[in-house]
C-alpha cells in the first residue's frame, strides 16, 4: 500500500493521510509480519520531478534483510528509494536522518571486526544493501543505517545538487513496538472539529492568542499543576519535526516497565540509554501528543520536551504548545508511578534557551520569538512540577517558526515581541561588566 | 580535589567508543533494588565545594584572545584548575568539563544572541554541573552552589553598548580550544573564531606555528581556479612515512580557507583538536601533520578524523590545507585507543561523511573533486606502512570555506572531476546488477 502526496499539500490533511497508511499497515501485529512487508507500506512524497519512497524496517525486517541481529546493536535499515526525474544528479545526506548515522561498513564490523577487506562477505553484502549516493536520473534506492527508534520514526530526506536542494519528511510507524504515538489520535484523526480551529495570520494577534494558552502541564485528574508550558512550535511533519531531526532529537518509547527496567540500569552505568520513558504530563486532559528526546552522552543527560498540537494555525501551520527540560540526572522519586525519574534543571529558562540555539543549526528556522503566558517565577520562590522539582522562568514562552526551505543563520527572523533580559530573575553575576 | 572528582557525576570526556552503542551490559541481570542501592551509595559521597574566593574575571580578560568586526569584539580564555577554584569553587575542568570565559563588547546597534550550541553541540549547563556538586540531603548549601554558577554563566542577549561576559560550560580540547561564536541578530550573523590555549598544556600556538611554516617567497598565490585545480591533482597521491616512502594514507581532501572558517565549520558538528600517536607516523611536506581535528559528539557520532597539513599554495589569497580523511576500523564498535585505531579500507566513505558534516554546518561555499589519489578498486587495495590496506574512486575532494554559514541550496558544485556523473554510471551498472 503506497501513498502518494503531491508535495504541494496542506499539512494537516497529508500528516493524516499520511499516518492512516502507516498505521493501516502496521496494525498486522509483531508476529504477524513477514520480512519484506516494509515493502507494502512504503510512504512516498513528490517534489517536481523527484519521488522519493521510504519505509523503516522493525527489527525482525532489519534483521532478515541483512541475517544479521542488528537491532541487537541498536542499530535500523530505513529503506529508501528515489526516483528521480530531473536531468542531474543529487547527493542524499543520511546525516539527515540521524547526525550519527552507520556507515554501511562500520556496521558490518560490528558483526565482523576483521571485516576490513572490500572482499569480505558481510561487508560487501552491508556494502550491496546500502544506499549508494548520487541518485541519477532515474531510480537509486537502498538502505541507510541509523539508530533504531522504537514505535514511530521520523525519516527526512534531504538531496542535494549544486543551486539546488529537496527535502522529504515523513513520519512513519515501527510494526511491533508501543510507543507515545501508537496509542495517541494525533496522528491518525483530526483532534479538533474543524469550527475549533483558527487561523491566524496577524502577527499581534497570534501573540495574544498564544499569551493565553495555559501556563502549566497538570496530572491526569487536572487536580495539580506541574512543568510550565514554556515552548511553541509552529510547523509540522513537513518542517518543525525534520529540523528537530535533523538535530539529533527522536520520539519517545511509552513509559511501560521494560523501559523503565533498562534505564534503571542505564542509570548505573552512564550507557547512553536514548529510549528513556517519559512520565505522562497532561494539557487539555490528554497526555502529550508526542514527546521526543535527545540523548547526549548517557542518560543523565537527557533533554526532553512533550507537544500538545493546539487548535491554533498561524499562517495554515500547525501550532503546538510544550515543555522542555533538561535532565541533569535520573534520581529515584516516590511521587512518579514509575520509580525512577530524571532530576530537572530547575532553571527551565535554560532549556527552552538550549532548544532555540540548538535548532537555529537546523537549517529550518525561519523566525522566533518570545511571548508572556506562564507567570514570572523567580529563583527565591520556585514552583514545583509534578515530582516536587522545583522550577522557576522568567515567564515567558519560545516561539519557535519553521520553514521547509533550507535557510542559513543569517536569514533567522526575530520577532519583535517580548524583550528577554537574561537573568531577569536570578541573582546579578558578580564581577560581570556593566 | 582530585578526591572529590572521583564522586561527581559528570561523564567523562565523550569518547567515541563502543559505550555508546547498544554496549554489553555484564550486570543486565542485577535486580533493579541491588542496582538502586548502588546507585545510592555513588550518589551519597560529599563534595568540597567552596565559595569562589574571587569572581573578578581581570585575570581573564588580561590573558583573553581577542577578535574584532562589525563593531563587536569578542574575547574569550579557558580557565584553568586555579581560575575554576577561584572563581567556581571547584576544580571544573577535573571532572571533564572545560569552562570558557566569553565576554562580548557590543557596540553595534542591534541586540546579538550568542548560540551556544555552536560553541558546543553538547554544552553542559552552569545547573548541570552545580548539581554534580550537590551533597545529600544539603539543601541549602546546594541551592547556594546553584546560585553561585547560575551567576557565573553567560547569558543573552547582548543589548546595543552592552558589554557581557561569562561562562560557557563545555566538552574539552586539549593544548588548544577552537572557539566558535556564532552572534545572531534578525537576519544578521557575526561569527568569530578565536584558538584558545588550554592552560595545564603545553603551549600550542597553532597560529604561529602555521605563520611560520612558509616564507612569502616559498607561497605560490593562484587566481584561476583552472590553474588551482592542475596544481590539486598534481600532489601526491598519499602522506609518506618517517623515511620518506609514499606508504602513509591517501590524501583526500583540500580545504581551501582561513584556518578560523575550517575551526568554525567543524565545531559546530562536534569535531575537536585530538593529535594522537598515530597521527605522527603521517609524513607531508617532511612533517607531522599541522592539525588533527577528531569528530567527539553525543557519544555516537562516527569517530572521524582529518589530519591537515598547510600546503605552499594560496588560492585568490586564502590558505590551502591538504588533508587526509578517515576513519578507524571498527568504528565506535571497537575501543578507543591509539592500538586499536587502523584505518578503514573504505577512505571514499569517510570522506563523504565529512562532506555531509560540512554541508550541514553551512561550512562550504563550493565543493569540488580533483583526480590525484589514483582509483584503487577493492580487489588491488594499497597497503600503508602501518599495513592497513585502502581502496578509493581516487578522487580528493575540494572543499571552499564559507565565513559565513550558507543554507543547503547555496551550495555550488563545481564542474570538475565529474563526481556525480561517474558515480552514475556506477550507480546504473549497480541497478542493473540488482535487476539482475
């Protein structure tokens, strides 16, 4: 079953449409896949003369292509073909798809370390299921290793000849994992009754709009509040999620005990552990749409955020309300029903500074900017979320504006709305010039 | 103090080892209590925090690196174990974390925001590494060593006159840091790249060092691409060794640009200076190579390195570095030190993957390929002298440094060595193969 989009779309309707296919297939259940049934669920995008078709493989797929476990080393094929009918010849960059993609032949070594010579069988056979750059006039298409993601995947393609590149986003299901996604509708229907919906095409009168968002994430019963709602994100499968990708950020894992039993070890043995569960936070009574997260080095360091999609559009995109935290280490707590949680930067300003800085490399930013709407909070009187960490802002929200066409630094807007102070809150660092 | 860093729980410096990916875990079948408990007993041990004694940055700023443009100046040092005590309260760079003084004179009319994840994709936050000091159940003392690095901190923006310093807490390099700063205003962007020394290491002065290579007489300065690229695909074919003999590894690629727009390009994808033992048995121009930058991001990112060498070339006045790109065998699946490190046979590979990094760093205003290396198909794989054997398309590629960051689209592709259209030809056959 294969979709295809015009690449002129509007977003929503395509994210739909999109996951509807996705999910049709990989609703079969784990046991019933065959090996090659990513084949039957190929997503695919046009862009002018350029198709490009995608399809992630579980790790029964991966591990049949290749008759090797790769998923034992984290590791997932993203099948890829491009079809290409233009008259020249563009380079895919895999670091699009995951900054720290496998090359063909450093992932056959990990099944065969004396796998250095091109004779080698595993390496050519990596070597022969790889996808091989360019793509010329006509179809290329192969794999492209990358860290394997659990549940949902977010595949974007970005080819690249000179004057000239396409990007392709897609996001698409894993058969036979549970995720964040798998049990949320955000995806797969409309959230909001199309009455419900406003569009926004002035600027001041997004602003406002946005200022009156709720300031705070609350437990299920909508009884106590916890993280504040300190981010914006206005874009969807087709420019904000690419350019998070494109940054090292990937979906969640559902909170369920074999996770929380793997980052309970990963906590004592600094592993980098990049499906740490997120507990459930909850804004307009349903628990986040989709949580994604960076892992750095190990999973003391993880930075998360959840996204709510709101029944906003600025300009025909969709817009998201979250929260962004910075784990500085995963610490036991009684009040999680999960046991072990993460031990947040109380100072939330800074990772919602941290997120801004980090996206303005993805090529995607098109604008920011800040706005009121959660409540100055400061240091010498902090508020606790829902663990009892405590936390203060300066109150404002990052609103952060993505665009599909690459753009550099220099051509980042800022939107003249709130002013941000630095330290507006916190204590005046000493020895610090005038 | 050294007592003490041994509780904190900042990581090491990241190591692109086989730790980062899906790594063996021997104790998988410890009970998550009996892992709890452990994990208790590592967090319970005291820190020797104390109250920085003197905050004042005057040493700083005295032995400060210092650039200019646009009306902004930018000056920035590492601190040392004594300046961190001083100043932190804490021996910093002991626990893997090296803290950078940035102070940044604004005398331009806009408000610029200082993107710290250009400094370093993995930044630590001035939280993180305070809570790493934390004592148990001090809850005082800790939101006191809170406070204290929160105030030490570089914050944005940078209004209009203002003149703003502070700390950045990164990943370390050795002998010399590479400083990218990256300012941004709406639409406008001031990037600087400074070379700091890292005090506690042997001096390194990297500038200097490249200034005094080559007398203006021993320089050759080309104005025409077309005379540029003759001169690129008539150097040798591969580094030599100690002795002289062609036997050291392909070099495959050119950069051309100041040294601050390479240090800027590859800081911002997670590449730091890391010269190891290894590197000294590559021989170019009779010497070592000048600069050796290693990728270290985020624990899995492929463990590639350049080895650079200044050539006696200058194209339209801008330096030409000749270098090698590769990777070790084994990848992050094998162990990090200078034993295990042998070059992959696949060096085409690595210098693709440099290529994608620079295209996403914006590092690149034009990109080309030159003949030189000579093809080396698999099946007739060279041998180094170290006996790691290569294969090759025997192109080098040649990169053109952008100073300023460019989008993908910006990109231009030079209509040289015909890359694309080679590989085409390989990628029918291949089709074909498969169709086959």
């Amino acid at each position: 079953m294969a979709t295809v989009i015009s690449r002129r779309r509007t977003t929503i309707l395509a994210g739909a449409l999109l996951a509807l296919a996705v999910v049709g297939c990989a609703s079969t259940g784990r046991q019933a896949e065959a090996p090659t049934d990513y084949m039957s669920r190929l997503s695919t995008l046009e862009d002018g003369k350029v198709r490009v078709s995608v399809a992630a493989l579980s790790a029964e797929e991966g591990n049949a292509a290749y008759g090797v476990d790769l998923a034992d080393k984290g590791i997932q094929p993203v099948w890829v073909e491009v079809d290409n009918h233009q008259d020249r010849a563009y380079w895919l960059l895999p670091a699009g798809l995951d900054p720290n993609y496998f090359p063909a032949s450093e992932a056959a070594e990990a099944f065969a370390p004396d796998a250095s010579k091109g004779s080698d069988e595993l390496a050519q056979r990596f070597q022969s299921l790889a996808f091989q750059n360019p793509a010329p006039p006509g179809k290329t298409s192969g794999f492209i290793l990358v860290h394997r993601d659990e549940g949902v995947k977010i595949v974007h393609i970005d080819l690249v000849a000179t004057g000239d590149a396409r990007s392709f986003s897609f996001l698409v299901l894993v058969p036979g994992f549970r995720a964040d996604y798998a049990v949320n509708d955000v995806f797969r229907r409309e959230v909001y009754p199309s009455s419900d919906v406003v569009d926004y095409t002035d600027s001041d009168a997004f602003r406002k709009a946005l200022e009156t968002l709720p300031c705070c994430v609350s437990n299920e019963k909508g009884s106590k509040t916890g993280d504040p709602l300190n981010l914006v994100i206005v874009g969807g499968l087709d420019d904000a999620f690419p350019a998070l990708v494109r940054r090292g950020w990937r979906p969640t894992e559902a909170t369920w005990s074999g996770s929380v039993l793997k980052m309970m070890t990963s906590a004592l043995k600094h592993d980098r552990y990049p499906y740490a569960p997120v507990s459930n936070l909850y804004v307009y009574g349903r628990r986040q749409d989709l949580a994604l997260q960076k892992a750095r080095d190990n999973v003391h360091q993880r930075n998360h955020l959840r996204l709510w999609l709101t029944p906003m559009r600025y300009e025909g995109k969709q817009v998201w309300v979250g929260q962004i935290s910075r784990d500085i280490g995963t610490r036991l707590t009684i009040h999680s029903k999960t046991l072990t949680t993460h031990k947040i930067d109380p100072d939330v300003d800074e990772a919602r500074r941290a997120l801004l800085e980090d996206v303005a490399y993805s090529q995607s930013l098109a604008s920011f900017g800040f706005v009121k709407g959660i409540g100055e909070t400061p240091a010498t009187s902090p508020r606790g979320n829902l663990t009892n960490d405590p936390w203060y802002t300066d109150g404002q929200r990052v609103v952060l504006v993505f665009d599909e066409h690459p753009s550099a630094l220099t051509d980042i807007k800022v939107l003249p709305w709130e002013e941000i102070r630095g330290h507006v809150t916190g204590p005046v660092a000493e020895g610090e010039s005038p | 103090m050294k007592q003490a860093s041994t509780c904190l729980q900042v990581p090491p410096v990241a190591r692109p080892s086989s730790t980062a990916v899906a790594p063996r875990r021997a104790w998988k079948g410890l009970p998550p209590l009996a892992l709890a408990a452990i994990l208790m007993l590592v967090c319970g041990c005291a820190t020797t925090w104390q109250p920085g004694a003197d905050t004042s940055a005057d040493a700083l700023r005295a032995r400060a690196v210092t650039a200019s443009a646009q009306d902004v100046r930018v000056s920035a040092a590492v601190l040392s174990a004594d300046d961190s005590r001083r100043m932190l309260g804490a021996d910093i760079p002991a626990t893997g974390v090296q803290p950078v003084w940035i102070e940044v004179q604004n005398g331009s009319r806009r408000a610029l925001w200082l993107l710290r994840a250009g400094v370093d994709p993995d930044y630590f936050s001035p939280l993180e590494v305070a809570w790493s000091l934390h004592a148990k159940l001090a809850g005082d003392r800790n939101a006191k060593i809170d406070d204290w690095f929160r105030a030490q901190e570089f914050t944005n923006p940078i209004l209009p006159g203002e003149t703003r310093s502070g700390v950045v807490f990164t990943n370390p390099q050795p002998k010399t840091r590479v400083l990218n700063v990256d300012l941004v205003a709406s639409g406008l962007l001031i990037p600087f790249s400074l070379f700091l020394p890292v005090p506690g290491s042997e001096a390194d002065d990297i500038i200097a060092k490249l200034s005094g290579l080559y007398t203006e007489a021993q320089v050759t300065d080309y104005q025409d691409a077309g005379a540029l690229r003759e001169v690129l695909e008539r150097l040798p074919c591969c580094a030599s060794d100690a002795r002289g003999a062609p036997s050291g590894e392909p070099l495959n690629l050119v950069v051309v640009g100041e040294l601050s727009d390479l240090g800027a390009a590859v800081s911002r994808r997670g590449f730091r200076r890391n010269t190891m033992q290894l590197d000294d048995a590559q021989r170019l121009y009779g010497r070592r190579p000048d600069i050796v930058l290693r990728k270290y991001a985020q624990g899995g990112a492929p463990p590639t390195w350049v080895r650079a060498w200044l050539a006696p070339l200058r194209f339209q006045g801008r330096p030409v570095f000749v270098a090698q790109v590769g990777r070790p065998r084994g990848g992050r699946f094998v162990a990090d030190d200078d034993a295990a490190q042998k070059l992959h046979p696949d060096v085409d590979e690595a210098r693709s993957l440099i290529i994608e990094d620079m295209l996403y760093s914006g590092g690149f205003a034009q990109l080309g390929f030159v003949e030189g290396v000579g093809a080396t198909p698999a099946s007739a794989a060279r041998v180094t002298a170290q006996g790691a054997s290569w294969y090759t398309d025997g192109l080098r590629a040649v990169a053109f440094m952008a100073t300023r960051p460019l989008g993908l689209s910006d990109v231009e592709i030079l209509d040289w060595a015909p890359y694309l259209q080679r590989r085409e030809s390989d990628a029918a056959a291949r089709i074909k193969a498969t169709e086959h």
